[in-house]
C-alpha cells in the first residue's frame, strides 16, 4: 500500500525569510519566560498526552509558521519529539483525518 503524501500550496507571505525570522525570535523570547517553564513542568505532549522529562519536549507552533501560524502563547504548545516530527506542516485535525 502506497504512503500519501500530503500537499501543502503556501502563500510566499507566509514562507518569507524575514517573516519567518521575526516569529522565530518572538518563540526564542516566549522559551525564556515563566509562562514556558510552567508548560514545561506539566511535561505533557500537548498531541500525545503523554508525559516525558521536559528537556525531551519541544516548542510547536500549532498552525506553522509557513502557514501563517503566529508565535504567541494562543499557537505554541510543548510537543514531544516524535509528535512534532510527524506533524511537519499539518494542523491537528489534519492529522486526524
């Protein structure tokens, strides 16, 4: 059985090398405050539910920055690896259907 892809047409606003950059310094500012570390310390994978050390969690963008996902704490969610990973450009209930 053949594995299908998923196609993903991006606006070139989104997938812009300066917007791109703006977004990652916001999510390098949100990782240093309070806010953060409180999610770390729940360790839970926000897809899997899983619980997992939180230095084996990372930061995800909900909606992806290359689809016009913002780095705010409304889009961001502490992630396990295998989790963020497999998600690569989808919105949870793309992964689901």
């Amino acid at each position: 059985m053949l594995k299908q892809e998923t196609f993903f047409l991006l606006d070139p606003k989104h997938t812009d090398r300066a917007n791109i950059k703006k977004e990652r310094e916001k999510a390098k500012k949100l990782k240093k405050t309070t806010w953060w570390l409180t999610r770390l310390q729940q360790r839970l994978c926000y897809y899997c539910q899983n619980k997992f050390p939180s230095h084996e969690l990372t930061m995800d963008h909900i909606v992806p920055i290359a689809r016009g996902g913002r780095s705010t704490k409304g889009n961001i969610v502490t992630s396990c690896l295998n989790c963020n990973r497999g998600k690569k450009l989808k919105i949870p209930a793309e992964t689901y259907l």
